[in-house]
C-alpha cells in the first residue's frame, strides 16, 4: 500500500484520501468477486471432476480453479504496469482488482484444498497461509527502485512472470499430489 500510495501520489497527484478510496474500492471488488465465486466454483469443480470419475472426490480436483487464479493475477499485474502514469488513474485499478479477484481465488482455493487432505490440521494450516501472505511485504522495499531502474511496464511484468512461477507446484499438486498425499501417510498430530 505505501508503494501504491508512492505512484499515485507522483504520477497523478493523488491526496491521501482519494488514494485510499481509489484502492479501497478496487481492491475490496476484485476480493469481493473472488470469494463469493471461488467457493461455489471449487465445489462446483470438485463435483464435476468426481462425477466423470465415478463420484470419487478427489481433494486434487479443487486446484483446477488455480488456473483461473495464474491468468487473473499476473495479467492484474500486467494491465497495472502498462498504464499506471499513462491512461488515467482508474484504468491501473482495474488491473489491481483483477489481480486481486484471482488471488482470492487462489487463497479460497489452496486453503479448501489443504482442508479437504487434511482436516485436523486446518488451524494451523491456515496460519501457515497468514504467515506466507504475510511475508510478501518486503517486495514493497524493492517495487519502487526496480521500477525506477526499468519501468513500471517491465517491472510489473517481471513480478508476473515470477508470480506465474508459484504456480507451477499447484500444477505439480494437480498432477502428482494424491500419490504423495498417500506416500506421506496422514500426520500424527491432531488426529
């Protein structure tokens, strides 16, 4: 937030409280968006995939909605970094909301998935969730002068492509997750 209210304030002289309002409500869109139709689309999912495999439900088959979420987010962050201090300020939002529909797409999704292998465990699982979200304050501290150095356009699209990557274990979860979900036998706390 302190590097969004940064770029608005210099490139379109935006005050402190039309700031907030701008990404309050883009961001709260975009969130708001993403958990009311990722709950309904992971079950939904979930549902059809066990149908077409003889109504056997699969934890895996909920991830499938992640793919949405690795489309949605880096493209927010493309569109964010192509026109934020070249279209006018609400055009950078859009992009930010849709960044931000895709990752809760992604948190409804990964936290229903963790839940459904392990439902014992959703406490702290969910803390683990918190704690990782969490951690992705220090790109704040390199944001600005990266895009100082290259542009907001390819700087923005670097954090795609690198947010693109974390998407590349889900893939792996998809494909391989219920064997190692059986070899890794089930934890011995809580349950």
């Amino acid at each position: 937030a302190i590097s969004l209210a940064a770029i608005y304030t210099e490139l379109y002289n935006l005050k402190s409280g039309p700031i907030g309002a701008c990404l309050g409500v883009s961001l709260m869109i975009g969130s708001l968006l993403g958990e009311f139709s990722a709950g309904k689309a992971s079950d939904y999912v979930m549902y059809r995939m066990a149908k077409k495999n003889g109504d056997i439900r699969k934890p895996e088959y909920r991830l499938y909605l992640c793919c949405l979420s690795a489309v949605f987010m880096p493209m927010g962050l493309i569109v964010f970094g192509a026109t934020v201090g070249k279209t006018h300020y609400t055009i950078p939002l859009i992009g930010l909301g849709l960044g931000v529909f895709g990752l809760q797409i992604a948190s409804t999704t990964l936290y229903a998935y963790v839940s459904d292998c392990y439902k014992p465990q959703t406490p702290e699982t969910g803390v683990l969730f918190n704690l990782s979200r969490g951690l992705s304050f220090v790109v704040g501290y390199f944001a600005l002068p990266f895009a100082d150095e290259v542009g907001f356009t390819w700087a923005w699209f670097t954090f795609a492509v690198v947010l693109f990557m974390f998407f590349i274990p889900v893939g792996s979860l998809i494909w391989k997750g219920e064997q190692w979900r059986m070899q890794g036998g089930k934890p011995g706390f809580h349950g």
